[in-house]
C-alpha cells in the first residue's frame, strides 16, 4: 500500500511554498519541497491583495516541484486573525464549537457573522461550586479574508481541504517530539517571516500563547533601504553581509550599522513585549527556551540580540530534523538554505496526518 501524503501550502508575503510529506510505517518522509518568489504587494501583512499573482506563482510551484496531488493544506495570520485563551462553560465539543457565535460574540473586535470561528480546548477546569468549564484557545478570522485567500488557492487548481492556523503549523514542526505531552519544557517558538511573525508559547506541545506581530525581517530591509538611499535589493544584499553588528570600521558602514541596530531593536522590542505579557499572565510559568525559525531568522546576530534581551536560550529550529529525507531534487546545500522557511508548509502537511 502505498503511503499516505499531504501537502502544507504557504502563502507569505515574500513567496508561496510547500512542502510534500509521506507518511509510512517507518516514519514521515519529506518528499518535496519548492518554492516561488511574489512580486512586491502581491500579499500584504499575511493578506492576499493581488490574487493574480498569487494564483500565478501557485500554478509556477506545481508545475516546477511536481507535487504528487493538488489537495492542500492552507495558512493563514494576519491582522485579520485573533487568538485568544477564553474560558467557556463545558459541554460536548461538538456543541459547544456550534455555540460559538453565541458564546464570543463580546470576546472578539468583529462581527461573528463575518467570523470563521473554531476553539482548541487546553484543559478542563471545575470551580469550587462544581461547574465545569473549558480553557482554551478561541481563534477568529474574518471570512472575507479566508475566501480570498482561498480563492487564490483554487483558481490555481489546487483543493483547499483544510485552513489551519500558521502559529498551530510551527508548533508542529518544531516542538520536540520527545516532549508531548510531557509539559516538561516551557518553550517559545518564533517564526520570523517577511513582514509577518507568529510567537506561540508551548508546554510539552500544548499552545499557551499566541501572538501575530506584522513586522519581519523586510521591515529591516525597508528601514536600512530609506535611511541609506539604497535600492531594496541593495538594502536586502547589505542587510545580510553586515548582520545586526555595529562593529564596521567603515563610518559608511558604521552609519548603515545604526539603522540596522535601531530597526533590529524594535523588532526584538516587540518580541520580548509579547513574551513578557505572556510569562505576567496568572499560572504562567518562566519560558525556557526560545527556537527561531523563518526566513528572517538567518540575520546574523538576531539570536544573540534576543538571548541579551530576554535572557533565555535561543536555538535555530529544524524543520527538518524528524523528517526522513525522500528524492527531493535538493543539495543538502539547498536543503540547508530553504530549513528555515520549511517550518510553516511542513507544520500545515503535518496537520494533515490526521
């Protein structure tokens, strides 16, 4: 029998990418993976904008990586999308997932009519009366929103079986394995994209936390871009062989360094607020370690920018790292390069195992 796959894809601002897995008897085998650049505007803030262009580069992925089926799994975060740990009386799921619109509808800044509304239970709680109640997650999207995104997705020809949470995605493909369940380790993942990062705490694989920012490493490229009087492709080229390092003898240079040094702080600014509000919350226990991945992750120095700032041990994740490798068509050098923007379509395909 043959084994069964699925396929994350990943629309971010800078590109489209998926990820292709198998699931065997032996274990999970990536066996593709690819990627298509967008043209500037074509998604904005996590948004599809231009669904031409989108539509386009999805047609140009398939017909270059050759994925083996068209049904996928989809992404989405945005400032459109709203996470939020909301206690709610118990009842069976089922029901209590169709009560939603009636249970939220003071929780969230939209109208639940125009809401795509599910909720991850946490845990279970009983009161000292005896009532019972869920903890959990309540996640909303505008519906517009999704539709245009998955419109995109169809003009392509691709099936959108499944819209998932991107946060929920990198929680997958990096949270340690060995800990599920465990609760063992407090632990914040952080996914460093073009103009979008997803922050989600996890205990032992289980979300406590999580937070969209709008701001990426492009943020950088537009700061070090506006200040210098270079092109974005100067700035992007320049951002990457200085690093967030101020040391340049170079007073040229050394002027660049400050942009970058100021922009890379407000970035690491916003995280470390995010983490912050996470660890002040009641039972929140001291986050323990700290693994970054996206393609902005690559700055050099930002991971030692973030240790002094919070403190706690940064790693590099590895998308990868669980996976068997199949004929993916890659170098190890390739593989090693396009890791860091695996995270989101492999987490998307692996939410598809079930």
């Amino acid at each position: 029998m043959a084994a069964r796959t699925a396929i994350g894809l990943d629309i971010g601002t800078s590109g489209v990418r998926a990820a292709e897995l198998a699931f065997g008897k032996s274990g999970i085998t990536l066996e593709k993976f690819g990627q298509v650049a967008l043209p500037e505007g074509a998604v904005r803030d996590g948004e599809v904008v231009q669904p031409g262009a989108v539509t386009e580069a999805i047609k140009q992925l398939w017909a270059h990586t050759k994925f083996s089926g068209k049904d996928v799994i989809v992404g989405v975060a945005n400032q459109k999308v709203i996470v939020r740990q909301v206690d709610l009386p118990w009842q069976p799921l089922d029901e209590l997932k169709e009560s939603l619109p009636f249970a939220v509808q003071d929780t969230i800044p939209m109208a639940v009519d125009q809401a795509l509304l599910d909720y991850y239970p946490l845990e279970e709680l009983t009161t000292e009366d005896g009532t019972r109640t869920y903890r959990g997650l309540l996640v909303a999207a505008q519906r517009d929103m999704v539709e245009a995104q998955l419109q995109a997705v169809t003009d392509a020809g691709l099936n959108p079986v499944m819209v998932d949470l991107t946060a929920f995605a990198v929680l997958r493909s990096l949270a340690d394995s060995d800990d599920l369940g465990m609760g063992s380790t407090m632990e914040a993942l952080i996914d460093v994209g073009a103009r979008v990062t997803n922050i989600v705490v996890h205990e032992g694989g289980v979300p406590r936390f999580v937070r969209i920012l709008l701001m990426g490493g492009a943020d950088i490229t537009d700061a070090l871009a506006e200040r210098t009087g270079s092109e974005q492709t100067e700035a992007e080229s320049l951002k990457h062989e200085m690093g967030m390092s101020s040391d340049h003898s170079d007073p040229k240079v050394q002027a660049a360094g400050r942009v970058m040094e100021a922009a890379g702080q407000a970035f690491i600014d916003q995280v470390r607020g995010s983490l912050d509000y996470y660890t002040a919350s009641p039972g929140a226990r001291p986050i323990e370690r700290i693994v970054v991945t996206g393609g902005g992750s690559r700055l050099a120095g930002l991971s030692e920018r973030l240790f002094n700032s919070t403190r706690v041990e940064v790693e590099r994740g590895a998308a990868f790292g669980e996976l068997e490798i199949g004929k993916t068509g890659l170098s190890p050098d390739q593989m090693e390069f396009v890791e860091p923007l695996a995270a989101v379509p492999v987490g998307l395909a692996l939410g598809g195992a079930s």
